[in-house]
C-alpha cells in the first residue's frame, strides 16, 4: 500500500483537534479561519443635557451616546412608567418684575431681542420658559412703590374712575413682546399691596384691607384683568394677596386665612362672576409651613367654588405640603409660585437645593407649575423698593447695554422648561437614594427625565423603559435632563 504523507497528516490533525477541540492544518492545506463575532452597533437613543455644579458644564448636549439595552448589570435603576399619569403641567418660568423690565430695557436693541428669544423661544438655542408671574401695581423689586389707584390722602375712589394702568407700561409693552414670541405663555397675576386709600393704617408696607372696601377691591381686579385684556394680554390666574402672613416687606399687606376667604366668597368671587371672567383665583401665595391657611379657605363651602386651588413658596416648611393639601382637596390644583436664590449663595448649593424641592419636589407634590422668583436685576441686584429685597439675585443679570450674566436659577429652570412645555404630563418614576428625579411625558410623546445627584459622589445607574434601558452616570451635585421618543 502506497503511504500517502498528506492524508496522515490531516487524520492526526483531525483527531487531535478533536481531543483539542482546536483547529490545525498543514501549510500544504490551510483550514478556514473562526468566524469573527461582528461588534454590537449602539444607536443612540436618548438626548442627554448636563449641567455641573462647578459650572464647568452649563445646560450643553452631551455626545456619549445611550442606546437602550437588555444586557444585565448590577446598577440601580430609575424606571419609568408612562401608563401611571399624575398631573398635567402649565408651564416654569420666573416672575416678570417691574425691576426686571427696566433692566433688560438697559440693553441695545439687537442684546435685548436676542435675550427675549432666547428666554421665550421654541428654538434649539432658547430654554422656553412657559409661564410668567407679575405683580399688579409695585413688588418690592420695583424702583417705587405704586398701585394702578393712588391717591391724596383723604381721598376715595369706590368706583374706580381714576384707575389707570400707566405705570406699568413699559411692563405691559415687554409682555406683547413676549407673547410675540410665546402667544401661549401663561400669566399669573399677584398684587402685593391694595390702594392704600383701601387699607387700615394708609401705608404701602403692612396694614389691612378694610372689609368696607372689599367690593371696591374686587373691582380693582376685575378693571386689571379687563384693561390687560384689552391690551391684548390675557391674565390666567391671579392671587389676592402675595405672601399674606408677611407684613414687613415694602409694598406689603397683612391678609388672614379667615379674611381672605371672606373676601374671596363675598367680593371677588362674585365680581368675576358678574364680569363674566374664567381667571382662576387661586389661594394662599405663602410658604409651605401653613397649609391650614388654604385648607381653610378650601373648607369654606361658600368660598370653594370660585378657588381653583392654592399657590406656595418654600422659604419655610416642606415641599410635602403640597400633597398635604392636594389630599385632603383632589378636586383642586396646587401651585409652586416663588423660590428665590440669594446674593450670597452657592451655584453648586443652589443647583442642588432647587432641582431637589422646587422642580422635582414641587412637580413630584402634585404642582402645575414651578417658578423662580425674578427674571433678572442688575449687578447691585437692583432695583428694589427702600425696604424691598436687596440680595435677591436674578435669573439673568444685566451686566452693560451690551452684556448679560447667566446665573444659577436660569439653569434651575431651563433644565425643565428646554424639554417639558405646557400640556405635558408627570409620569411615574420610582426615586429613592441620592437619585432625586421625576419624569414626563409631552404633548408630542417625548419621555423627559429629570435627575439631580444629591450624594456626595459619582452615581451610575440605568434609566429603565419599557424592558430595556440605558446606562449613564451624573457626578456629585450635577443634574441631567434625559430625552427621548
């Protein structure tokens, strides 16, 4: 038998390679290589916009992308359930102070357009704030003290015939310009004294309405809400009286739980009634460490069918409040109307403080809304009233006629108003740990997530949606906005 080299050579490569369970081959006679595994293609799937606490990333896109995945890991998730709703959301914004308008009126015509596009706009460089609070007459953030009816001393006006709205016209001038912009922006009107020729001791600072004026009172409003109207600007809510325990600020005025109700069911009510007016009245305006105040305007059976609901600052008490209420009255909405941020805070302590109580706290407490306190002040952080804050700090500070600062309370915001418009609606998403987070979902059907890391280090977790999710991680004291279909 004629011995054949090359076929001895392939039997013992075969049998080794069975033993082996690896491949040989002679050099005469190559075998096929492995095949190769092709690598995974991730798409990315959700828009992710990060700011940091040491302001070395500001509201900016970032590029790592997120695919959603099913490949296990042992991190913690934040999931996400859009069959589970909760309340549908009217908007975040700031309040449009008198202080505020003349400020950004200090800029050239091209710097002020361009700020007013991009605060209002819808576009890829604006954060689309969605809702404004004024105030009718003065805040402590005007250069003077005035309402739309003053008087000499003595003097009375029950018919109103000497109301005007004049000394808010280069307010009024701004808002036509906004509404330009936004025609849907909601407005929320706040006065933060009467006439005083309507109250007890004749003084914008402190004091009461005299219930013998309530009639006239309520027609105060009814001619704002008319004349506003007529200048093309509609008012969607308003409040009788802004932070009525607080009677030390200037203009303020002094209105008790049980006067207030009073003159909400005997007056107000009716007035807007009578004039044929859908603005929401909406309770309390003051802090969260009395909501007795608006559940007892609530459980006046005369007082709760002209209250939409109530409204709430946070310098005192816990945002649970919110829910406090919203439980004990379902049928009536709550409101998150004023935080302010302080001349001598933090960026990364006030990042943190306000993502966690007034954007995820309040949206998270049943809130339709959620706003910072003023738009924007110069570098004195002025103008104020004599008396008026002095230290509240803007938005936007305007720097020259050419120049203008971003600060801590426009990201605050923008980090909601950029993703969530008007009509969205909370979603559930579980949140525990350092992970202080909520979720929407919008008008369009975008999914919204909004994170803030509350720890002390770099978390890592996945956002979990329908089975799969997406692995991503924020540093101490940063928040992130995630988005996608």
């Amino acid at each position: 038998m004629k011995f054949n080299v090359k076929n001895t050579i392939k039997a013992i490569c075969f049998i080794a390679a069975v033993m082996a369970q690896v491949k040989c081959s002679s050099s005469s006679d190559p075998v096929e290589n492995p095949p190769v595994t092709p690598p995974v293609t991730v798409t990315n799937d959700v828009d992710f916009w990060l700011t940091k606490g040491n302001q070395s990333v500001l509201l900016a896109k970032q590029t790592e992308v997120l695919g959603f995945d099913t490949r296990a890991n042992a991190y913690a998730n934040i999931e996400i359930n859009a069959a589970q709703k909760y309340q549908t959301i009217d908007g975040f914004g700031y309040t449009l102070t008198g202080g505020s308008v003349d400020v950004i009126n200090q800029l050239n015509a091209a710097k002020r357009t361009a700020l007013l596009q991009e605060l209002f706009g819808s576009g890829e460089n604006s954060i689309g704030v969605s809702y404004l609070r004024i105030s009718i007459g003065a805040s402590d953030l005007s250069a003077t003290t005035y309402t739309y009816n003053d008087l000499a001393v003595g003097e009375t006006d029950l018919n109103l015939d000497k109301f005007n709205l004049e000394k808010d016209k280069n307010l009024i001038a701004m808002l036509k310009e906004i509404l330009a912009i936004n025609p849907k922006i909601l407005i929320l009107a706040t006065p933060w004294s009467a006439p005083v020729w309507m109250k007890d001791n004749a003084s914008f600072k402190g004091g009461k309405l005299k219930a013998e004026y309530y009639d006239a009172y309520a027609k105060y409003f009814v001619k704002y809400i008319q004349q506003m109207k007529a200048q093309g600007i509609t008012i969607d809510a308003i409040t009788p009286q802004n932070e009525p325990l607080h009677d030390g600020n200037n203009p303020s005025m002094y209105m008790s739980a049980a006067d207030q109700a009073s003159f909400i069911k005997n007056s107000l009510g009716p007035a807007f009634k009578a004039a044929n007016l859908s603005v929401k009245i909406i309770a309390y305006d003051h802090n969260c460490d009395n909501p007795n105040y608006p559940k007892a305007i609530l459980a006046d059976v005369d007082a709760f069918p002209f209250v939409d609901g109530s409204a709430f600052h946070l310098y005192a008490g816990d945002i649970s409040a919110l829910t406090n209420v919203y439980n004990s009255y379902p049928t009536k909405n709550v409101y998150f109307t004023e935080q302010w941020t302080s001349s001598d805070g933090h960026f990364d302590g006030d990042l943190k403080w306000h993502l966690r109580n007034v954007i995820i706290g309040s949206m998270r407490n049943y809130s339709k809304n959620a706003l910072e306190w003023n738009l924007a002040n110069n570098q004195n952080f002025g103008p104020n009233t004599d008396g008026g804050c002095t230290m509240c700090k803007g938005a936007i500070t305007i720097t020259s006629s050419d120049s203008f600062q971003r600060n801590v309370a426009y990201y605050i915001i923008a980090h909601a108003s950029k993703f969530v418009p008007m009509g969205s609606t909370r979603i559930e998403s579980n949140s525990g740990g350092n992970l202080q987070n909520v979720a929407f979902i919008t008008p369009s059907g975008s999914k919204v997530l909004i994170v803030e890391n509350d720890g002390s280090a770099t978390e890592t977790f996945n956002i979990k949606f329908n089975g799969k999710w997406v692995t991503t991680s924020l540093e101490a004291g940063s928040v992130g906005t995630y988005t996608w279909k």
